[in-house]
C-alpha cells in the first residue's frame, strides 16, 4: 500500500511539470543613470574628513590609500583646516569638487616615452 502512496506522488510531481521559466525581463528596463562625478567627489572628501576627525588611525594615510587623486587630497587638505561644525561642510566640499572638475583632464595616452 505504501509503494502505491509513492507511485502516486511522483506520477503528480511528473504531471505537473517544471515550474514556468521567470518572465522575461523587459528591454525597456534602463541601469540608473551615471551619479554626477561632482557629487561623488565631495562624498569621498566629506567621508576622509569625518574619518580623520574621529578616528586617529585615518590620519597617517596617504591620498592614494584613501582613493583620491592628489589634487582631491589637497582639497580635503584645506577643508580639514576649516573649524569643526555641527554639521558637515558639504558646501565647501561640493565647491571644491566643482573647481576640480572644470580643470582640465590629462590625456589617456601611455606615461611611457614611445
């Protein structure tokens, strides 16, 4: 009685079939656009600067190990000097970013002499 109970239930399993494939994924589905690159900047400037203010261990770090260029590093330079605030100085930061995003961008070319 018991093998019939097993027949049964895989003679269903079988009938029912493979679960339907998921639905397709619509072409019109677009990736979020690009964030502005004047933004990003002063995220990466405004977190440097919270984290060398709290956390003694963030001071001895060069700019390449924070992920700034040099120019980013001598931003966050000067926005360190400023007196601590409440608040973050977001205004300065997205100044600073925006006057390092008008410079213009060096060549991709190879720093090799060819």
């Amino acid at each position: 009685m018991r093998w019939v109970a097993v027949v049964s239930l895989l003679l269903a399993v079988v009938a029912c079939g493979s679960p339907s494939p998921p639905p397709a994924v619509s072409s019109t589905t677009q990736a979020p656009p690009p964030r502005d690159p004047v933004v990003q900047c002063a995220d990466r400037l405004l977190y440097w600067l919270d984290r060398i203010r709290t956390s003694p261990d963030a001071s001895g770090l060069d700019y390449q190990s924070m992920g700034l260029t040099g120019a980013e590093y001598e931003e966050l330079i000067k926005l360190r000097e400023l007196p601590p605030a409440p608040t973050p100085p977001t205004a300065e930061a997205t100044a600073a970013c925006t006057r390092l995003e008008a410079l213009p961008k060096p060549s991709t070319g190879s720093a090799w002499p060819g």
